[in-house]
C-alpha cells in the first residue's frame, strides 16, 4: 500500500493477543473504509491459534468502547480486549 492509499493505525494488545505476536502494540497500514473487524481477522490470519476468541473479543478505539463495524482512521489508536480472569 502507497501513503495515499492506506491509514496507520496503532493496536495495543493484552493477554492472549500480546502473548501471540510477543509485543503490547502494533503500528499497521490499512486500506481506508477498513473497520475494526478488519483488525480481528488480520490478527486470525496472522495465529489462527487466536480463534476461540474471536466471537469473545471486545474493541476500543481511542479509548472507548466500539462495535466491529467501526470504521476505522487515520493515527486511531484500536484496543484488543479479550476476556480475562484474575484472583
């Protein structure tokens, strides 16, 4: 992708999805009109090992909360947030 024909964006990772690719944060192009469901299923493609929570994930961008069809924008900064236990 050229500049002109992509956005970057930031993904910060927690749990499993920083365990899969090793780091807390993701600068990646994307095509414009890209939603954050285009994020969820980079990620899938990326480590299929990621499925079971896919249907489990909730997003942010920008710091609140989203649906998956949020469109995405140029410098948006997307969250991953899989369920999580703790005691």
């Amino acid at each position: 992708m050229t500049p002109s024909d992509s956005i970057t964006i930031v993904i910060k990772l927690f749990a499993a999805y920083q365990e899969a690719y090793q780091t807390d944060e993701l600068i990646w192009q994307v095509a414009p009109n890209s939603t954050v469901a285009t994020v969820l299923d980079r990620c899938m493609a990326d480590h299929p090992n990621l499925a079971p929570w896919r249907d489990r994930t909730r997003f942010g961008i920008n710091l609140e909360f989203v649906e998956p069809d949020t469109l995405l924008h140029d410098g948006d900064e997307v969250v991953l947030i899989p369920p999580v236990s703790g005691g």
